[in-house]
C-alpha cells in the first residue's frame, strides 16, 4: 500500500443546512455563478431558498440553468462564458451529479487555455487544470459523491464520447449536504443513486490492489449502510432520517475515504459511460445493468474477493475461503438486490439492442486502456470481454 | 446527523516515503525546525536519514530533541523559542504522539501571545489558537492519529493537569507515514499503540450520537483491522505488510473519517490523561485499564450498543438486540484480547494503588464537565463514578 491522499472540502452535512449557503459563499466572493439542472429546483422551490440565503448574505447572482443529464462540454462552454462576462467570484452547484460535474469543470474553464477538451482522459497530449474559481456544492440527489470530490464527467455530444477528468484545482472549497432536499427526489431515481453510490464502492472493493483489509471493511460498510437504509428511503421519500444515512453513504463512497490507497480502475463506470454517451439512459440504471453482468466475468479472476463479497454482505457461508458457488450466489444476491429496488439488471429493459456492441468497447477502451489496448481493471478487458459482458447483460 | 467537516492534511503513505522528507517540507520554507523525542530516532539511523532528506532538498535545520512522553507545556515553550529564534519556516515532527502533539502546539506557540496554557481545554477566558507556522508530521509508531488531525495533548507539571487543544490551524500539512520507522517499536509499545488506535474508535463507537450507522461500520472496521494485523506486528516487528495495515488503521482512526457525525467526548481519554499526568505509564497502557473498567460501568446505560459491539466483533450471539450477557461476554473478550497482545489491564499491574482515586476524578471534571459537574459520555459521570471506575481497575 503506497499512496498519497488530500481531500480539502469543507462538509456542511444536515437537514436543513441550504439555510447556509450564503455565508458560505460569500466567504468567496460577493458574485455567484448558480448552476442548475433541469427545473426540478426551480419548480420545488429549492432555487428560491438558495437564492434568498446567497442574496441575504450579500452575495449577488447570475445563473446558469439547464444542465442536461450527462452533461455535454458545450454547456460547460456556456457556463464558464456567463461567469466570465458577469464577473462572477465563485459558483454555486445546486443540482445532482451532473450538475455539480458541469460547475467544476465551468469553474476551471474560466482560467483554461485552448481546447477545453484537452483536460479530458484518454486525451493525447492531455493538459490538467490547475486553476479553477471556487466551488460550492449543493447536491439535491444521493449518488455521485462529486460534491466531495475533485472529478467530473463530460460528454462530447461531437465524438460521443463521455470522459472525466480529476484534478486537486477541481475539489469544491464546501459541500453544503442536506438531506432535505433529496425528499422530492422520485422513488426510480433514488434507486439509481444507490446503486451509484454502491458501485463506487464495489469498483475498487473488486479492482483495487491487494493488502488493503481496512478498505475492504469500510467499503463493506458502504455497502451494508446503502442495503440497510436505501430501500426505506425509496419506500418513503419523505422518511428524512433514511435520506440522510444514505447521502452520507454517497458522499463517502466517493470522497476518496474508501478507496485511498487501493490505486483502483472503475472498468464498470467506464463501459457504463459509453451507454449512457450514445443512449438516454439514468448512469445509476445503466450501473445496475453493467455491475452484475462485469462481477459474473470477472469473478473467476479474484475468487477470494467474490467469496468475501458473498460472505460478508449476504452472510453466506463459505465451504472454502475461493468457494465460486457462494460467489456466484452473491452476485445473484447483489442483482436481486438491485431488482427490488426497482432498478434495470438487462439492456432490453431500456430499449438498448446489441447492434453498437462493438462501437461500445471501441469507445470505452479510447478513454482508459493498457498498453495492449484494455480496459484496466482486475482482469483487464479487452474489446471482445466488452462485448461479451454487454451481450450477457442483453 | 449535523456537523460539519474538514481535515486538509496532504497524507504521503507507504514504506520507504520518509525520503520524500525533503521535497515536502521544501514547499513550505528553506528553514525547518526537527522536533524529535527521547533519542530512539537518533540512534536507530532514523533522525540521519531525515536530516539528509531535508539537507539534499535545500531545507536548513534546527532541532528541538527530548520531548518527553506526555509532552511539557514549559517543551512547548522551549521549542517555540528555538523556532522563534532560528527563524524556522517550517516544524517537522519525527516521533511518536507526544512528539507531534508537541510540535504542533509549538507551531502555534510562535505567534500565540499571552499565556500558552489558555489556549487548552478547561481554561476559563479560554482563547483558541489562530495561526500558526506549517507542520510536517513524521509518525515513528503507530497510535496516535496526531499525524492527521488538529489536536493536541499537553502536561501542565506545575499543576499535574493533562489537557487538550484542537483547532484549524493546527492540521499538519503534510503526515509522511512510513511503516518501515516502526519496524524498530519493541513489542510492549506496539501494544499499547494498538490499544490506543482501537480506544479512540470505540471512545465514539459508544459515546457518539445515535443514528449513525455508516460510521459504526468504519470504527468497527478499524476495530476488526487492528485486532487482526496488531498481534502479527507485535509477534514480528519487521513485518513490514502488518505494520502497514496497523498504521493505516492507527491514522483513520483519529483523523476524524469514523468520528464525523458522531460528536463524541472521549470520557476514556479523559480518566486515562489524568493518571498519566500523575503517574509514569504509557498513554495506551492506561487505556488498556480504563476502556473495559469504563465498558463494565456504561454497558447498562446502551444496551443494544454493546450488544452489536459482542456481535460484530466477537461474533457471540445475541439472543435479544439488547442481551446483557452477550454484552458482558464482548467486554471480556475485549479484554482478553488487551491482554494477549502483552497490555495490562489492572491498575496494580503498573504500580498505582488507590491513595489518589479522589484526586484523578477532580482533575479529569476540571478538563471537561457538563452543567453539573459531570464528565461529559454515555452516560455522564460523575467525580464518584470516575472513583468507582478506577477502584473496579485496581
């Protein structure tokens, strides 16, 4: 285990702690650029309370609304256009995934030189951001982690390629977590957002490197908290107590407190990303697909983990510490899971066919591959074991 | 849940990284003050490969040698005066706990004006401090978490008060964490790092709010972990992979990771800090005698609580979610684990009888104390329950 690790975001975690967000800001500046989604802030009156506790502190506003779902790198160029010619001082996140992704990549366009898309991975030539305005979070979903992290993922509408890019200059300067403003989300998009945020941990829990039994506990831990609480939330939206054990669940699966020094790949995120790059597809609901099907490829590779997996998570019981049926039973476990929570496990629930199953693999090993052209990972996946797990997840 | 959180320390992990020494710590100045402990670094070749590493990056010396165990306001002040007058940038603290502690209060010191003692706990007018130079923390033994956090425990001898600070500005920097510095730790000390490491994870584990289900997954993670690798490091020292995993263990264990949320008091630390301002034991030895003589006395108080500890710790079973008797079974095995790694867990072990069980219980309420007098836990504790406690240890 050899590492470095620094997360430098300042957490405001609580019900009703969006009261906060204009001090916060304003210790950033006295203009905000204020990114949104898709109008559902707008329309639950989340927006106006954000907007009252900025302009109460003094902090001034412009706004940039209407981040898509996979959010594409010309609303980015958008977003960083309008916090140029309004002179804005920091931005403020107040969306999902998607919508905090697109504000931090906004926040380092404003200093960036050239190409905005040379920041990506998988980028010849690729140049890092080091600078970026400030940035404040608000997530209004439990899913991503992104409120806590310094990566975000872009689609190029262009290319159809979706990408991610992870810098120190990226991690917000505070997250402000209220669990309240998760109540409105619906019960399938909850459902997504926990198999998100359980996948965050199930990549690096299976594609990490060895000798990290710490890691594997706290990761357990995710995992556990997320069964425990996600079904209770998505049975009572309004149940707030359940709401918050499983943002906090999200925000620690992807802070980097889980996976710190297990050197991981998210070969699963990265084949999700092409589906959701070409097709209009939830990236929690594609998860639900892909984990299940990639665990049954790779289970064979790392027999002890997929044991553990079974053991610790199900409780069930192991003939041998590799025994393949327990694993094997596990995975089913870990989909059946899935399933109750109303979430997809086949490509057919959501009206993707097999006709791009080559132009899928194509594309994922373009943004992350080895040098034998596959996508890392434990095992590593070439474009043929792609097209193999999407086929079994039809 | 409400709280907020940051922790910025840069955390450089792994065997063999005290050689990037120099390089970090060259971020922060050209002068370095090295504040090290009774001498152990100097022969064991450690303090030699520091300086070196300081040296061949640019970065001039001083030093500040023999802190002691349970480190001395009057250090403190010598330190800060060496770090004053040999116009230091930058404090590297090689050592153990009371090194660092030490080192980090000194790095305030510098600019703190008036009175060093009233900036700790438990002063009247009591005023934090603000700034403070850059510190670099080096851990040589694996216990504390001092390298990751912003507190400090400090003796005053004039007054045999033991008492702690914590505050922003007193993060380090940076914590360069190579396992292979505690290769040379005999094993007594190994064990008492061990049951200081699982002390402060089970200090929230029992004291923290409820309704905090991920974190008690993290500290029983940290728990497990420890209890795990800590008898393969003390039974062999150069086992370099189970001094890894138990000082990873040792920094997430107090880097506020299993506390967030919690809001915990650790009535533990507190009993404990008072015999050792008194007496000349081992931080971790004392909690070794406190932390089950504390159990024995709280187990009624949180039923369920100590019944999950016996169960996903020891695996007894519970015949009802609040079993007495599973409770009771998980505090003797807690115990007789302490005592299999070489611990003791009895006051008369270490040479303290029971003149001064009236005295220990004044000091620990003058440190910390509810509206009425009560050492802050679950439950509070009054001054004759503290003598309870510790007559139960005798």
């Amino acid at each position: 285990m050899k590492f470095e690790f620094r997360n430098p975001t300042h957490l405001v975690f609580g019900a009703g702690t969006l009261s906060k967000l204009g001090e916060v800001a304003s210790a950033h500046g006295k203009k905000a650029l204020l990114v949104t989604g898709s109008g559902s802030v707008r329309r639950n009156g989340t927006l106006d309370r954000a907007l009252s506790s900025l302009h109460t502190a003094g902090v001034a506003t412009a706004e940039c609304s209407g981040v898509e779902p996979n959010p594409r790198l010309s609303t980015v160029e958008r977003g960083a256009a309008i916090a140029r010619s309004e002179g804005c001082d920091v931005i403020v996140a107040l969306g999902g995934g998607s919508t905090m992704d697109a504000a931090k990549v906004m926040a380092a366009a404003v200093f960036y030189e050239g190409d905005l898309w040379q920041m990506m991975a998988g980028q010849e030539n690729r140049i890092l951001p080091t600078k970026a305005l400030p940035v404040v979070t608000v997530p209004t979903l439990a899913a991503t982690g992104s409120e806590m992290n310094g990566g975000a993922v872009i689609t190029n509408k262009k290319t159809t390629v979706k990408s991610f890019v992870s810098a120190p200059c990226l991690y917000p300067k505070d997250a402000i977590i209220d669990p309240e403003l998760t109540a409105s989300v619906p019960p399938d998009q909850t459902a997504f957002g926990i198999c998100d945020l359980i996948t965050h941990v199930t990549e690096s829990y299976f594609n990490g490197v060895d000798g990290t039994p710490l890691q594997d506990r706290f990761a357990e831990g995710v995992m556990l908290t997320a069964m425990e609480w996600g079904p209770k939330a998505i049975a009572d939206g309004s149940d707030i107590e359940a709401r918050t054990q499983v943002q906090w669940a999200s925000v620690v699966a992807l802070n980097g407190w889980v996976q710190a020094g297990t050197l991981s790949p998210y070969p699963v995120h990265m084949i999700e990303h092409t589906l959701s790059a070409h097709h209009d597809i939830a990236h929690g609901a594609g998860l639900a697909i892909v984990n299940p099907a990639w665990m049954r490829f790779a289970a064979g590779t790392r027999p002890s983990r997929f044991a553990q997996f079974a053991h610790r998570i199900f409780g069930i019981t192991l003939k041998t510490p590799e025994d393949p049926d327990a694993a094997a039973e596990g995975i089913d476990r870990f989909e059946a899971f899935l399933r109750s929570t109303g979430c997809p496990t086949r490509l057919s629930e959501t009206g993707i066919g097999d006709r791009l199953l080559e132009r899928y693999a194509s594309d994922t090993v373009l943004v992350a591959h080895d040098s034998e052209g596959r996508l890392p990972g434990r095992p590593p996946i070439s474009k043929s074991d792609i097209v193999d797990i999407l086929r079994s997840a039809l």
